[in-house]
C-alpha cells in the first residue's frame, strides 16, 4: 500500500528513433524494427540452470522453460520474418548439446519459417549445435550493426548485448532498480532477455566510453510498462 | 556471603581431587553448593542444565566436571596413541572463547594441572588448526560453526576418539536461532560417535527452562531431559525509570530530551554500560553524549558493524576500566565479563523482561551486591512499557520466546555434512537427527525430501540426476560425488547471513570513485546506502560522513559536517514487545489506580483518553475510526509487537480494498496500527456496510495472507537466507568471495523462478515457515485474532483521540512498500520529462 498515484500512464512499448529507422522497445526487453520486420533479443541465456547445475549449484531448471515461453509470447505478437539473437544465447559451451528435446523442438518451432541469426557471444563462441539459423561474429543492415559486446568508439548505429543493462533511480528514499534499454542515440545496448539473468548498472565503468552521458535514456522495463529516464536521474 | 542451593538429594556432595580442595583453600573460597551439585550429577553420569545469574561461579561449575576427570586421568604412556578432545566448549562469540580461556588458564596453572586448553575459531591460522587436528587439546573452546566443520571431517571418529563432556555457554541464546539448530545437530553427531557423551548447559533464566533441559539429551525416548541446578538469583536488582520535568515525546526512539539525566548519571558512576535496541540508537546516543560531554569522559561505542580493530580497542579499554561509559547493541548482550560496571542504563524501552534482566546481569558481577539500573523510556507508551518491565524484574517474571521447530534449511547443510564427513546409511541419520530436540518431530518423507534437495535440488523435474552431489552407492549408503563438493560445503557452512554490506572507506572529499582509499571505519547496509546521492551526509561510527560515492564494494566518504545528518536505519535489531510485556501495558492501561506509578505526564494523556474516547479492557481490542483533513482514519491497539502489526495492516488494508473504503496506506509501531482510506469508514460501520468483526477474521489468515506474501519482499528476503543456508546458492566460491549484490539478485531470480514453477519445493515450504515466525510474526498474530473474537470495542470520534497522537506522529515517516515501486517509475518519468521541457523552454 502506498499513498502514490498508480502509473496509470504506463505503455507497453515505447518508439524511438535510432540509426535513421523506427525502433519499438517493448517492456518485455526486445527491439523491433517494423520497416525491417526484425526482432532482436539478447542475452537468452538458454540452460543456465543446467550450467550451474554442471558446476554443482543446483539452481531450478525451469529457466529454459520460461525463457522460451516469453520469447514465443513477443515472436507471437510481433511475428518477425527475422530474428537476431544477439549472443550469449546458452549459458554455456554445452548448453545447446546437453539442451533436452522438448526445449530444441519448441526453440525449432519459434525459428520455422523466420530468418535466424545467432550472433556469437562470449558465453557461446561457437553455433549453437544441433539447431538451425545463421551463426555470425556481427551482422550489418541498413546501417545498423548488431554484435554481441559493444565496441568503444564504434560509428554510430551499433546495436549490442552483454552488458546486461539497469538502471536505478532513486525517489523518496527508495531506490528501483529494473533492467534497461541503454541508449544514446548513437548506440544501444539491449537487456539481457534470459529468466535468470541480473543486471550491471548503466553506470557501472564497465560501460565507461560507450556512451554520451549527456544524451543517455534509460528505458526501464517496469511490471507494467516501460519507462524513459534521463541519464540524469540514474544513480 | 555464600548463596547456597540444597543438594537435591540422590547425590552426595562429591570429594573434591586434592589441588581442587586446596586450591580453594588457599583462596580462602569454598566451593559453592550449586558447584558440587552439578559435580556430583556429572560424576552420577547425567547431563545437566544450569541455571546461575552472573558472578554466580557459572563457568568454573560447568568446568569442574572435566577439570576434576582431567586431573585424575592416569599419564599417557610412551608409544601411546595421542589422546583426543576430552571437553568441547562452545559458545556464541568468539570472544567469550578467548575470554573463557584466559579464566581458566589461571586456576588451571595454578594447580600445576597437566591440561592443556585451546581455542579455534574463524580467526585461528590454518597451521595451528592443521596442528590441532594432529595434537589435540584436552580442552577445546570453539564455536557452533568450527563444530560443524570438525564433525564434518573425515577423521572426526578419531578427533573426538576421547571426548567425554560438551559444555554449551550461553545456551538461551543458542537455541533461539538456526545457529541453535545447527549446534543441535552437531551434539546429535557426537552422541552417535560417542554415546557416553555428557552435556552441561549453562544460562541464564529462562521461561521454559524443560525445553532447555530436553534439548541437552537425546530425545529418546521422547521428552528425556537433562537435569537441572538452579541457583537463585542474587540482590534484586535496584532498577528505576529516569524521573524528568521535561516533555517526554508523543514518539520516536532517540529520547534526546534525556541525554543532560543521563550524562549526570553517568558522572555519577565509575562506568556505565549503555543499552540500546539498535545501531542508528547508538549512534545517535553517542552522538548526543558527546555533544554535552564537557568533562571530555572517556565514552565509547561499540556495535556490530564497527571495524573488527575498533571494537577490540574499545573491549580492551573496558578491560583496563579506562572507559566512564560505552554505549552498545546487542553484541555486547552476552557473558563477557568485562570491568567494573556499576551502572546500566538502558535507552528505549526493554522489549522483554527476561531481555532485561540479562542486560541488567553485566552490571556489577558480585552477585551478592544489587545492580542499579536506570531505564530511559523514549516516547509515551514506552514508559508505560519500561513500568512493566521493572514490575517484571521484581516478580522475577520471564518472557524468553518458545523454542521452535528445527529449520529444514539447516537440516540440509547438515545432510551435506555428514556425507562430506563419510557415506550414511539414510534411516540411521534420519534416527540421529530426530533425537535433536528441535527436530524431534520431522517425519521420514520431509526427510527423505531434504535428502532428495541435497542430492538433485528436490525438483519435480527430474534432469539434474545427472549432476548429483551426492549419490548412492551399491551397498544403499549415500556418499558425495566429488571432493569439489565436500570443499564447497566447508566454505559454506555456518548459519549466519548478513545483509549485503559495503566497507566504509574514508577518502578526501569530491574525489568519489576516484579516490584511493584511506581506513576502512566498519560495514554499512548497501540497501541504505544505496539510497545515498553524493553529499549526503549521515552519521556512523559516532562521526557525520559525507557521502562521496560507491565503487564495487566499498563505500568513499569523506568527513563531513552539518546537524541534519541521516542516520542509517537497519530493518534488524529491532525486537518486537514481548507477549508478556504487552499484556501488562494493556492491564495498565485499563487500570487507573495503576497510574499512579507513571509520571504525571502520562497518566493525564491516558485520563485525556478515557475523557474523549475510551480505554479498553486488558483483553479488549479498542478500534477508533475519526475524520482528519480529507482523509478518514482507523486506528487499532493490539499491543502485539511491530512485526505482527506489520502483517496486520497489509492483510487489513486488502479487506478495506475490497469493502470499498479506498485504503491509501498504513502504519504500524509496537502499540497500535493507523489506516488511512479515501472514504468515511465509521460511516460505513455504522450502516453495516462494513462490519469489524469481519474484518478481524481469523481467516484473515488464510486466502489473504498467502495472496499477499508471495510478492511480498519479505519473503524475497528470508529465501535467499533459506537459499545460502541450504547450499543452492553459494556464499563463497573457492578463491573467489562473490558479492552481496549479485548474490541477491540471483536468489530473487530463482525465487520467481521457483514459485512460478514449483511452489511446493521444499525450500519454499522453508521460507514460509521461517517467514511466519520471524518476519510476519503470524503465530502472534493468529494469537491476537483469536483472543480478541467477540472483545473488539469500536469508538466513533469526530477526531483524533489523544491515545492516536503517537502512531499519527508516524505517518509520513515510514517508506512506502510493495507496488509503490512502479508508481515511483512512473512519476520518475513524469518528472524527467518535466524537466527536459523546462529545460527546451529555458533554451
């Protein structure tokens, strides 16, 4: 209970311009670009209760499961003829091999009929084994490039992963913190999209020289809906 | 004097080995009665509880036993195998280990006694322990979670090869916590390897000294218990309420009006100890001393998230009788004796008689001479709470919580443990387990889950078998799968989890997280600091620091001035009213012949009540419901404590929802609860259109309750406790200690994972119950609902009632919760768009 007005202004999605085309931030942590049909999610972090689980930390193994059914909830919606997955797509080195069947078939199911790109990323180096789509180290389209970690000093249009973006503000004495889209105007960095994954702060050094501070958003993935916060009010 | 209790009779007074008696005598001491009793039980075989207050001789008694079998064990032959651990000691603090050390150290030199004694904590060097392992002492001094590590190793049998006598210090503190449950376990496992074992349990006095006493043995069969000596407390103590003509508050917990009483109070003395329920009072009271200490007393401050060095500092100082006066928390609770203190002062009010009486217990340990003991009440209610406590200590009444069930997350850092230490066979673990007292009562199949959690994680979804961490091997014997296993589980053991803490690091001012570092002052919560923007400044370690910033786990400050310092609030240390305290606060309350006894202040405001509106009965719940700027206000006096009322008001709040008053928000204190709503509920009572006794349903307790504690952070918070102490998440990697923060965010994670997936796992069914007792406190809730069926009073006002004005002085104060977060999202939005358009029309 509280004595604040609901966030009854809330949207789902928020539409901003990046790199000369219409970009949708969806609440749920994907991107879509309606002229280029295409979707892009990152970090899915596929079977990462397994990989911990290989390591001896017995964590639930109900996160591949949730993680694909929100990704069909968004491919559903959208229906993207392509789909970049932007890295780290498994956990780990086994984690497509070791993948059990129902999972690869409803994962196959999500990518019939659409364009799949799996973009390398640090968790994932090679193609995913066993699974259909395009593998690549990075991919160019229409001026957008989109590669797993964002490089310093990149021309502008750079669309990465990795980082695992959030953002926190704090009002009245209480700090939020939600996972974010970090953007620039001249780069953006996705949240990471897996049921088990956490967030580094936008203002953490690990992001130090990828972004204009003075131009930085952060769109905050709410429970409701999303959020544009000046960079100015992160903390 | 000598304080004698009768030998029970059975046993008689034993003859003590010649240098015992001599050493006495050459003291010009006797043995005390309650010392030969204890002996003489000992001696008949029997594990014993003892009940002393301070200064009565208790750690000499609880020693006697193995001293007096040391000293007439026969000398070990040449080409003998080493001896193993005689006497296990263990305590709660490390420091009453060292402490303990040092006192028997004396006597045992003295008698030129061939024993050796040694302690081995956390801080002992990895060589001394390699060396322990190999040459043990006679007489270990240890903790509940060294225990778990010995027991737990593969040469235990051996180690403990000779072990005759446990004795647990401190036991009523022990056995409250898990850290209990753990100890409970352990003594489970050296009774399996050694079922002669005898236990001596020394504490102070308890409400159910049996549960004490059943806890010492085996529970089987069901019920055994210990023996009991019981010796009677010394001079009552002479304790009084700080008299003052200033204004006592409406609220608040600083009682600033007393600090010029209290600082004369303490010039008056040698040394005075100063109590207080929680870190920012201390803080804030040693601040305030200071403020007025124009004779430059030597006051110091000593609380838990204090740098380690500091502390020492101050306990040597206090060893020395170098301190007038020092002002503590509850790390300061426990037996060690330290100085000469002469008075005690105790700021706020006790929270519980028994709390109290131990508190009192470190003034003065001659136990034959009265402690004095000065109580500061810092708002209203809390004098008629302190008058309670002193009638308490006078009747000698006892308020220690009930011991409860052992916790299923212990359990299962307990099951790793024993096959860390060698393959068990499942049915005698589970036969070892339940002679524990606090798990006497866990059935196979709960058992037989935990098993199942340790093994695979205990998922209905069976894909981690696999992965196992511990296996069964052809002969049935469940042993772990590989020794990365066993090491994980010696860095995790233990019970004891902090909240996510950053170092206080001082820094030169403006230099944030660029600075180099200078010393590190002490550990402050991150949920706090985190709250900070640089150039806040808040007060800890007695000083204002100016915040500077965060950077990876430290905090960068720099000194910093200014009176509006914040001080940092802890969710902790804040102890409920006990059960007992408050049923007397409610008979005073109904009773006006009793006010007499409270200053007159009080005792007008509580006329001023009956005046206006009405005083309930002691087992009458009042409800008020007034009108008060647009708002419509309903304010409840159960007197149950903080957490309970906590619950309370979010379960009342979505009952108010759904009648359709339009609740807006809640407050709670330990004395009554306020809601606010929208609409006239005092008119709604009165057409019927909302009915109170409804409302306070116990079935409040049910649909409500579970509907709304599982989004509640609450229970975020006690699932990661359950999740680092069962071992799914682990607090440290070898070589590498993993943050609080990502440790939290990663048990949240599994959380939401794991209720949306599998909501009957048994980790959940963990967390539930350690939320229900802790922080919801549902039992005393369920309690309060029950007494008051039939007995609720309602009083109609057309304002506020002055029994209302304290918990109104609340409202504003209290952060919001729950939903609020994405409201704050929203309006943070609204706001940097405000902006960015003040700023474009600036432009």
């Amino acid at each position: 209970m509280n004595s604040l007005a609901p966030a009854n202004d809330a949207s789902t999605a928020l539409t901003i311009a990046f790199g000369g085309a219409q970009a949708v931030c969806d609440r749920r942590g994907v991107l879509f670009f309606a002229a280029l049909d295409l979707l892009v999610v990152s970090d899915l972090h596929l079977e990462k209760g397994a990989a911990f689980a290989r390591r001896g930390r017995l964590l639930p193994p109900y996160d591949t499961a949730a993680t694909l059914k929100r990704l069909a909830g968004v491919i559903a919606d959208y229906d993207p003829g392509i789909v970049i997955s932007l890295g780290d797509s498994f956990h780990d080195h086994d984690g497509a091999a070791e993948m059990p069947a129902p999972f690869r078939e409803t994962l196959a199911g999500l990518m019939a009929k659409r364009d799949w790109y799996w973009i390398a990323g640090n968790h994932d180096p090679a193609p995913p084994a066993d699974l259909p789509g395009h593998s690549a180290q990075e991919i160019a389209i229409d001026g957008l490039v989109f590669r797993h970690e964002p490089v310093p000093g990149a021309a502008p249009g750079e669309i990465a992963g990795h980082l695992h973006p959030g953002a926190r503000i704090v009002r009245r004495g209480r700090s939020v913190r939600r996972a974010c889209f970090a953007c620039d105007g001249d780069r953006l960095i996705m949240p990471a999209f897996g049921s088990l994954t956490g967030t580094l702060n936008v203002l953490d050094r690990a992001f130090a020289g990828l972004f204009d501070r003075e131009r930085l958003t952060a769109y905050m993935l709410g429970g409701k809906g999303i959020y544009a916060i000046a960079g100015g009010m992160l903390r | 004097m000598e304080h004698r209790t009768p030998p029970i009779s059975g046993f008689a007074a034993p003859d003590l080995p010649a240098p015992f008696g001599e050493w006495f005598a050459t003291r010009g001491w006797q043995p005390r009665a309650h010392q030969l009793d204890l002996l003489a039980r000992t001696r008949a075989g029997r594990s014993a509880l003892l009940i002393a207050p301070t200064g009565a001789g208790k750690t000499l008694a609880g020693f006697l036993p193995a001293l007096t079998d040391l000293a007439g064990r026969p000398k070990a032959k040449p080409g003998e195998a080493r001896r193993g651990v005689h006497t296990l000691y263990i305590s709660p603090l490390k420091a009453l280990a060292v402490d303990i050390q040092r006192n028997l150290a004396m006597p045992v030199a003295e008698m030129s006694l061939p024993i050796t004694i040694e302690t081995r904590t956390g801080d002992t060097p990895s060589h001394k322990r390699q060396r322990q392992k190999h040459a043990p002492p006679d007489i270990l001094l240890t903790t509940p979670e060294q225990l778990a590590l010995l027991i737990a190793s593969p040469d235990a049998d051996r180690f403990f090869s000779d072990l005759r006598f446990v004795v647990l210090d401190e036991l009523h503190s022990l056995v409250i916590s898990k850290r209990g449950h753990l100890l409970s376990l352990g003594l489970a496992r050296l009774r399996a390897l050694r079922p002669a074992l005898q236990a001596i349990g020394l504490s102070a006095t308890v409400a159910e000294p049996e549960a004490l006493r059943r806890w010492l043995v085996p529970q089987d069969p069901p019920g055994a218990m210990a023996d009991i000596v019981t010796v009677a407390g010394g001079a009552k103590p002479d304790i009084s309420i700080l008299e003052t003509d200033d204004r006592v508050p409406w609220s608040g917990h600083s009682a600033r009006y007393a600090i010029p009483k209290v600082y004369e109070a303490i010039r008056a003395h040698r040394t005075t100890l100063l109590f207080v329920n929680t870190r920012s009072q201390a803080e804030l009271l040693f601040r305030e001393l200071w403020r007025i200490n124009d004779d430059n007393l030597p006051i110091a401050l000593h609380h838990g998230s204090l740098d380690v060095g500091q502390r020492r500092k101050v306990e040597k100082a206090m060893e020395t009788n170098s301190l007038r006066a020092i002002v503590a928390t509850s790390t300061l609770d426990l037996g060690i004796d330290w100085g000469d203190v002469d008075l005690v002062v105790h700021v706020g009010a006790p929270k519980g008689a028994s709390r109290l009486a131990q508190r009192i217990g470190r003034s003065n340990h001659r136990m034959d001479e009265p402690s004095r003991a000065i109580l500061v009440p810092a708002n209203r209610f809390e004098v008629m709470e302190c008058r309670a406590a002193l009638e308490a200590n006078y009747l000698g009444a006892q308020d220690t919580p009930p011991l409860v069930e052992g916790a299923l997350d212990v359990l299962a850092q307990h099951v790793l443990g024993a096959a860390c230490a060698a393959p068990f066979d499942a049915d005698r673990l589970h036969a070892e387990i339940v002679s524990a007292a606090p798990y006497a009562a866990l059935d196979r199949p709960t058992f037989d889950r935990i098993v199942d959690f340790v093994a695979t994680g205990g998922y209905a979804l069976k894909s981690y078998e696999r992965y196992a961490r511990i296996r069964r091997t052809k002969e049935g014997l469940w042993r772990v799968s590989n020794p990365r296993v066993a090491q994980q589980y010696r860095l995790n053991v233990g019970t004891i989890v902090e909240a996510p803490m950053l170092n206080i690091r001082m820094t030169r001012r403006g230099r944030g997280g660029a600075a180099r570092g200078g010393p590190v002052l002490g550990k402050v919560e991150e949920y706090f600091l985190e709250t900070l923007s640089p150039g806040d400044t808040f007060l800890f370690s007695g000083r204002v620091l100016r915040f500077e910033g965060i950077r990876e786990n430290e905090c960068y400050v720099s000194t910093g001035t200014g009176e509006d310092a914040m001080v940092p609030s802890y969710a902790g240390g804040k102890f409920p009213l006990s059960t007992y305290l408050a049923g007397e606060v409610r008979a005073m309350l109904a009773d006006p012949k009793r006010w007499k006894t409270l200053p007159s202040q009080v005792s007008e405001w509580l006329a001023l009540q009956r005046d206006k509106s009405v005083l309930p009965r002691r087992e009458d719940l009042l409800v008020e419901t007034f009108p008060r700027g647009n708002r419509h206000y309903m304010v409840l006096y159960p007197f149950e404590g903080r957490l309970a009322h906590q619950t309370l008001g979010m379960l009342l709040t979505r009952r108010l929802e759904r009648a359709g008053t339009h609740p807006l928000g809640f407050v709670a204190s330990d004395y009554a609860i306020a809601v606010w709503s929208l609409n006239d509920m005092s008119a709604m009572l009165r057409d019927g259109s909302l009915g109170l006794a409804a409302l306070l349903d116990e079935d409040m307790l049910g649909d409500d309750l579970e509907a709304w504690i599982a989004d509640s952070w609450l229970l975020k918070r006690t699932f990661r406790n359950c999740a680092l102490i069962s071992g799914l998440v682990e607090k440290r990697h070898p070589g590498q200690e993993k943050s609080g923060r990502q440790v939290t965010v990663s048990a949240d994670l599994i959380y939401d994972v794991l209720r949306a997936h599998e909501p009957d796992h048994i980790l959940l069914r963990a967390t539930w119950a350690d939320a229900a007792l802790g922080l919801l406190d549902v039992r005393r809730l369920g309690e309060m609902l029950s007494r008051v069926r039939g007995r609720i009073v309602h009083k109609s006002l057309d304002r506020i009632s002055p029994l209302a004005v304290p918990i109104m002085l609340e409202i504003g104060k209290e952060a919001v919760a729950g939903d609020a977060n994405e409201a704050l999202l929203g309006e943070a939005s609204r706001l940097s768009g405000e902006e960015l358009m003040q700023e474009a029309m600036d432009g």
